[in-house]
C-alpha cells in the first residue's frame, strides 16, 4: 500500500508543509473564498510545486477540516 507520507521525499514537498503555505496564502488573502486557479497561479513558480504535492496539500487541508470545496472555489473554514 502506498503512502502519501515518504521518507525519501523532500521536506518542502510533504502534505503538511505545502498544506501550510497554501493556508497561509488563503489566510493572507483576506477573502473567504479564493478560485483554485488563483492558488495555483500563486504557487506555480515554487520549487516544491508539482501537481502530486499541491493535491496532497489540499488533501491534508481537507483532512484536518481547515478548507472546504465549492468548485472552483477553496473556503476557509473557521479555525479559532
């Protein structure tokens, strides 16, 4: 079974640090809602971007309830 968690893999690519930099974008971005495309137009010229790693950085978003879908749309969800 794979996993998405591995240890051969860089740092800045895993779920949980990607998950991180994309909050921190919706965060600073002040709106409730953000089009996915604008996410990715953000990030697109990051070294850790790849389509794998930014699907398991939303993936780990959803997981721990920070966002949710409304296509095309990523909401932030409230975490007090």
């Amino acid at each position: 079974m794979s996993s998405i968690f591995l240890k051969d893999e860089a740092l800045n690519k895993s779920p949980a640090i990607v998950g991180f930099e994309i909050a921190r974008y919706l965060k600073k971005s002040g709106r409730p809602r953000v089009s996915i495309f604008d996410v990715v137009d953000q990030f697109k010229r990051e070294t850790w971007f790849s389509s794998n790693s930014f699907l398991y950085g939303l993936t780990f978003l959803y997981s721990v309830g920070l966002i949710d879908f409304d296509e095309p749309y990523l909401i932030c969800r409230d975490a007090n």
